[in-house]
C-alpha cells in the first residue's frame, strides 16, 4: 500500500507548489513507518490558510484517516498557501494525490 507508482493530477500539479506536494507524499511515508503499514487507502489533508502575524507558519495541514483512526496537525511555511481538501487514494498499484474536488 502506498508504494512506489504515485501520480498527482493536473489540479494538484497546477494548484500546489512542489515543495507542499512533497510534503503531503512525507506525511504519507512517516504514517506507513509509523503504523506498519495499515493504514486506511484513503488519506484526507485539510490545508489551510494561517492568516495570524504573529505565526511565523502560513499553511496548516490536517492529516486524517478513518480507519483506523489518525489525526495530525502540522504548521509549515510555504510560499502560497492554500485552503484546500487533497485526498491521496491507493488503488493496490499506484496512489493518486487529487483535490477532493477533482472526486
């Protein structure tokens, strides 16, 4: 699960930059260390905008799935931040990383 052949789609490739995109992929790799490989197929991440001065971050991350249950808040600095539901799927053979509006 969540192996080697990942693909992003235009919407993800036009609306993200690279660095956000990569770090979405990181989630996902730490959360396969961390549970030993049983995660859910569907990964969820909120991103939002942090809109705060005095936060040195501007783009917050909640990384979620449902079964089982997981939960993660991250704080991190990119160059444009966004509000955004992105979804990462495994199908077995590939992960596609999509906005929840591209579903």
């Amino acid at each position: 699960m969540f192996g080697s052949n990942r693909y992003i789609t235009r919407g993800i490739n036009q609306g993200i930059s690279m660095d956000l995109t990569i770090f979405l992929w990181s989630r996902v790799d730490a959360l396969k260390l961390e549970s030993d490989g049983d995660m859910d197929y569907l990964q969820v991440f909120e991103l939002k905008e942090i809109k705060d001065p005095e936060v040195k971050a501007n783009q917050l991350v909640i990384h979620r799935t449902e079964e089982p249950e997981y939960r993660r808040t991250h704080a991190i600095t990119v160059e444009k931040p966004i509000t955004e539901k992105v979804y990462v799927i495994d199908s077995g053979d590939y992960s596609t990383m999509l906005f929840a509006r591209e579903y």
